[in-house]
C-alpha cells in the first residue's frame, strides 16, 4: 500500500474503546497523527464504517470523538503480537469532548 498521508504517525500506545453505537469493544492504538490513528484488534471493521471512539491519554482524560475505518487487515488473534498492522486505520471526525488534549497529546510525541 503507498503511502497517501500528509502527517507522520508517531507511535504511541493508548487504550481505546470503540463501536459502532457506542464504544464498548477495548483495543490499543500502535500510532497517532493528528488527524488519524490505527487501531490495533483482531476484529477491525469495514473501511467506510463510522465508529464511535474513547480515547484514553491518561486515568483522567478521554477523548470522545467519531472515525471513519479508511483500511483494514484481519489477522488471526493468535499472531496478533508478531504480525504487521494487524487492525485498522481510521480517520478522525468530529470531537465531542478533548479535541486540544488529543492535538496536545500527538504534538507532544516524539518520531
């Protein structure tokens, strides 16, 4: 796949809870950019699919916002740990609470 983002991911791993309702499914992010992420699971969803988001920074913030699946690799939940991307990325929407403490949290990372 060539690569078609503007903006470097950084890496960083943060829980994140996601759904297509409300985000009930606990995964982790593998890296960040400020206008996308990737979702590590074994069971990612369609590409177009709208997801709800809770994004963990720390123990007392969450970002809540919407994405929209842009790509994504089922792997078995076995190699999970050794396979490359094995999950989605995912386009961010719109925020309903801490879209400055998510742009906060990626300016912050280093490459």
């Amino acid at each position: 796949m060539s690569e078609k983002r503007v903006n470097n991911r950084k890496r960083k791993r943060l829980r994140v809870r996601f759904g297509l309702e409300t985000p009930k499914r606990m995964a982790f992010t593998d890296d960040l950019s400020p206008k996308g992420l990737f979702i590590t699971t074994s069971m990612p969803e369609k590409p177009g699919t709208i997801l709800m988001l809770e994004i963990e920074l720390s123990a007392t913030e969450t970002v809540k916002c919407q994405a929209q699946v842009r790509w994504a690799r089922k792997i078995p939940s076995s190699l999970l740990r050794v396979a490359t991307k094995g999950g989605m990325g995912v386009t961010l929407g719109r925020f309903s609470q801490g879209k400055e403490l998510y742009q906060q949290a990626v300016e912050q990372l280093r490459y």
